[in-house]
C-alpha cells in the first residue's frame, strides 16, 4: 500500500502551486498596472495644470495641457491611455488667464485589468483612476506694455 504513494506529494505539490501562483501573478501584475497608471496621471495632472497655467490664453494653455500630459504618459510607458481633461477655473468660468483665478485640472482613464476578457458584453474589466491639480493663476502677472 505505501509502494502506492510513493511520488503523490510531489504531484499535489506542483498542482497547488500552479493553481495558487496563477492567481498571484496575475494580481501582482494587475496592481503593478494600476499603480503605474495612478503615478502617469498625477505627474499628467500636475504637469497639465502648471502649463496651463503659464500660457497666455485659454486655448494656448489647452493646447500646452495636453502636450504636457502626453509627455507625463510616455515617461511612464502609459501613452495608449486614453484620458479624458476638463479643466475648470474659479471665480472667473470663461476665462482662466483673467486677474486672481484658480485652475483646476481633472484627468481620469480607465486601466484595462490584464488577461481578462470582455464578458457578457459588459466590455473589458477596468479599473477606473482619476487625478487633479489646482494652480492658482498670480495676482501679479506680466502684462504687454501699453506703448507698444
């Protein structure tokens, strides 16, 4: 009866690890994801937000946000995120650049959790991020000389 056995531990050994060092792998992996997504779109929303700040209108300030926050995604190998800007100012909602505003930079994506599959057309499963910064705009800003 013992002759029978005889190997048995080393195969239930080896099942046990595979089946409990899949599922930590792939939940090492998954929060390693996340992780590296959450750091690309703090560094996105505070780049974007001092850019912003520093250009001279609204639309340049978009337009320099957004370049700021594709060079934060390509620093951390994130840059097929897709992310969604808004960008709000206080006191002044139509113009951001206007005497003592506040500009705040929301960013947020979704991060496509690894090796599952979309599922009864729910889509792929994901972890939703989101990030933002505020950036007072000076009290004291640099105007064009009124002779020229």
């Amino acid at each position: 009866m013992r002759r029978g056995q005889r190997g048995s531990a080393l195969v239930e050994f080896s099942w046990l690890a595979i089946l409990l060092m899949i599922p930590a792998l792939w939940l090492v992996l998954a929060v390693f994801d996340v992780q590296r997504a959450s750091f690309a779109l703090a560094t996105a929303a505070r780049s974007a937000g001092r850019a912003y700040a520093l250009a001279d209108t609204d639309a340049a300030g978009r337009a320099r946000a957004t370049e700021a926050i594709r060079i934060a995604l390509l620093d951390q190998h994130a840059e097929d995120a897709a992310i969604d800007l808004e960008v709000s100012c206080t006191p002044y909602p139509h113009d951001c650049h206007a005497g003592t505003s506040i500009v705040t930079v929301r960013l947020s994506t979704a991060v496509a959790l690894p090796w599952l599959p979309a599922s009864f057309g729910l889509g792929t499963p994901s972890f939703a991020l989101d990030a933002s910064h505020t950036v007072p705009i000076g009290q004291f800003q640099e105007i064009a000389d009124a002779s020229e």
